[in-house]
C-alpha cells in the first residue's frame, strides 16, 4: 500500500472513529435527556391520580372529575390491595406497546401507574436513524478529504522521490518548489543544497579534468618528442635539456594550478563572520606598496571615479571569512601588478543592500572578445603571457560563496574588477552607529 492510501486510510479511520464516537455520546444524551421526561411525566400523572383518590364507606374513589381530562398524557391507572384490583381507569398496557409503571403505596393500597412512552421512543428513534443517515454523507466527505490531504502531503514526497532517483542516476532533477510544513521544508531545502553541491562537484571533476589533459597535452608532446630525438640521436643532450626542463616546470605550474582549485573548493567551506570591510581594507593594504584605496559613490550602480581617500563613511559590513577575502584579494592585486600598470587602486562603497569592493588599473586592459573568459581556469588572453590564468576563477569562486558577483570591465585605462557583496545587517552593524 502506498504512503497516499495509507494516509487517505488512516484519515478516513480517524474521521469515522469521530463521527461514530460523536454519534454515541449525541445519542447517550439524548436518550439520558428522553429518560427524565419520562420520569418526570410519569410523576405528575402518578401525583395527579393521588390528589383525586379518596377513602368513602363505599371504599375508594378518586374525588375529583375525570382525571384524564386536560391532559395530553395517555395513562391508567389501577389500585389494588393484596394484589386484587380494586379501582382501575384509563389506558391499560397493551402487548407490542411501549408503557412505563409506577408503584406506590397509597394507605393500605398500591396504585400502579402506567405511561404510555411510545412517542418517547419514536422520537429517540428519529434521532439515531437522522444521525446515521448524516453520519454516511460525512464519512464519504471524509474519504474524499482524506484522499486529497493524503496526495497533498505525499506530493512533496513523491517528487523528492523522483528527484533523488533522477540524482541516483546522474540526471539533475530541477530545484524542488518549497513547501510550507516545517520538517518538509528542510528536507527539500537540504536536497536542493545537496543536488547543487553533487552538479557542482562534478562539474568541477569535469573542468578539472579537461583542463589537466587540455593543459598538460602541449609539454607532453614535447617531453615525447624530445626524448624521442635524444633516443635517435638527432639532438645532443644539451639542446634536449633545456625543453625538457621547460615542459616540466610547465607541467609543475599546471599541476599546482589544479591543486589550488581544489584547495580553494576546500576553503569555501569555512564559517562567515560579520567583517567591517573598510577597516579591514586599511589594515590590509599596509601591507602593499603602490596600492592606493579610495571611496566609491554612494549610488549602488555605475562604476565612478570616486575621490581619493576623501575620509571614513559609513561602516560596510558584510559576512565573510578574513583569510577567504585576503586570497581574493591578493590574487586581484597579482593581476594588476603583473598584467596592468600603475597606479593600482582599491575602492570601497556600496549603497544600501550591498557594498563594493573595486579593484583597477591603469593598463592596456584586454579586449572586449576576452573579457566573459577571463574567470574560465587556465584563460590567458596571450599564451606567451606568465600565470595561469587562475587568478579571476580562484576570486569567482570565492565571491559566489559569499552570495555575491562578480563584474569585469575595461576602465579605459585598465581593467576595473567589481565586487558586489550583500551588506549585512546585524546586532555589530547596528551598535557601529
């Protein structure tokens, strides 16, 4: 049985269960309430047939008129002593009918009372064959509830289901749409997590391996071919030597690229902490030489001039791991220094949701066919240039971990880097003011 029928079950049970439950007590009171109107008349017409008897010579008779006149109530009576009647009127019991008796004591009598109670039972009839007959309707409404609340809660299941049967097979399923039930929600929510952390590591298998054999083909072929002409003599040592020591030392570069896209996949995983970015650019940039910091406009777009230095504004706080940041950064002044020229500037500002962090220099820049393949790993727009073009996907990387992006233009002169961080709001940001 599948988990929608057996919810759809269990809730048709539970409705039942309640609607039989509710239909005992309803008809447990009820009947208690028919009970004491049947005590309660059977009383007054026992009181009503005491207050018209009377003892005469002649011996007893009731004193009054016709005690049955005025009355709704079908009654008789009968006085007897010594189990011989003696006075009788009204209705007697009939077989098949529903009567209630009353005896008591009347001197040296015993006056029995009987009430008719059939309009009593019909109506406790009524009551239970109307309760039933809404009791069906009801059990079917909830079958019918039951089924679509079953389907409601085992949709999400069912999909994530399917999404992880997809995911065992290698096929990415499409994020989950969230749901509003708290448990389910993580769980979707930690699946989606988990679907784009396994697309993310083999994706990263798949970059890493087809930048290793794209990058490591070219000194192989010439380490092959080097030791193929030292085998057949046609190159002496010494000639051979020098391209031998180049293809390994490029083949040594590549290798260490490769490990430092690892290594920064590793350092992703380091914990956030709020960070006030301004001080911590200043104390950063102690340590530079030929770096100068400024402050960006406040509009949260548009890249500016700025002016240099002009004084402290407010505090830029963000979320992020100082050692994650200065990698970041170290690998953006690198690439100004080595592929621009001077002077080499760090701007900060930002507006209300977000906060900038620009780097620029004042070099050639590149050209406008280069700059969407300047994060791909081992990009280099001149092969003859040093690096291995790890620098802008090593940042990249670090930037998406910090839920921001990354934007790359030609300032003219220079290449402009711009980093765009959510600003955090927090208890720090806050008493900063």
């Amino acid at each position: 049985m599948s988990l929608r029928a057996r919810l759809a079950y269990a809730f048709f049970l539970l409705a039942a269960a309640i609607g039989l439950l509710s239909l005992l007590l309803g008809y447990v009171v009820f009947r208690n309430l028919v009970e004491r109107d049947i005590a309660l008349d059977l009383a007054e017409v026992t009181g009503r047939v005491l207050k018209a008897l009377e003892i005469t010579d002649a011996g007893p008779r009731l004193s009054q008129g016709d005690v049955f006149l005025g009355t709704h109530y079908v009654f008789g009576f009968r006085l007897s002593r010594d189990g011989v009647p003696i006075l009788e009127g009204g209705f007697a019991p009939k077989e098949g009918d529903a009567w209630r008796t009353a005896k008591v004591p009347w001197k040296e009598y015993v006056l029995e009372v009987h009430l008719r109670v059939e309009e009593y039972r019909r109506a406790l009839g009524t009551y239970l064959r109307a309760s039933l007959s809404l009791l069906l309707p009801l059990l079917l409404l909830a079958a019918f509830l039951g089924s679509y609340f079953a389907g409601v809660l085992s949709r999400p299941l069912q999909e994530l289901a399917q999404a992880v049967e997809s995911l065992s097979s290698l096929r990415f399923p499409k994020p989950l749409a969230p749901v509003r039930e708290r448990e389910l929600a993580r769980v979707i929510h930690s699946f989606n997590r988990l679907v784009e952390a396994v697309r993310g590591a083999l994706e990263r298998e798949r970059l890493l391996t087809r930048y290793a054999s794209h990058e490591l083909r070219s000194p192989l072929a010439v380490l092959r071919s080097q030791v193929e002409a030292l085998k057949g003599g046609l190159l002496p040592l010494e000639r051979v030597l020098p391209h031998l020591e180049g293809a390994l030392a490029r083949m040594e570069r590549t290798l260490e690229g490769l490990l430092a896209l690892s290594r920064a996949e590793g350092d992703l995983e380091v914990d956030l902490l709020p960070l006030e970015l301004t001080g911590f650019l200043r104390d950063y940039l102690k340590g530079q030489e030929g770096v100068r910091f400024r402050y960006l406009p406040a509009a949260e777009s548009g890249p500016g001039l700025g002016q240099l230095d002009p004084g402290p504004t407010e505090p830029a706080w963000i979320l992020a791991h100082p050692l994650l940041l200065e990698r970041m950064l170290d690998n953006l002044l690198e690439n100004a220094q080595r592929h621009g020229a001077p002077p080499v500037e760090i701007g900060v500002g930002g507006g209300k949701e977000e906060v900038v962090i620009e780097v620029r220099d004042h070099g050639p820049g590149v050209t406008e066919e280069a700059l969407p393949h300047l994060t791909q790993p081992f990009f280099r727009e001149r092969k003859e240039r040093e690096g291995l073009g790890l620098g802008l996907a090593l940042v990249e990387q670090g930037v998406k971990r910090l839920g921001g992006t990354l934007e790359l233009e030609n300032a003219r002169p220079g290449l402009r880097v711009r980093l765009r961080l959510p600003r955090w709001r927090g208890e720090a940001a806050d008493l900063s003011r």
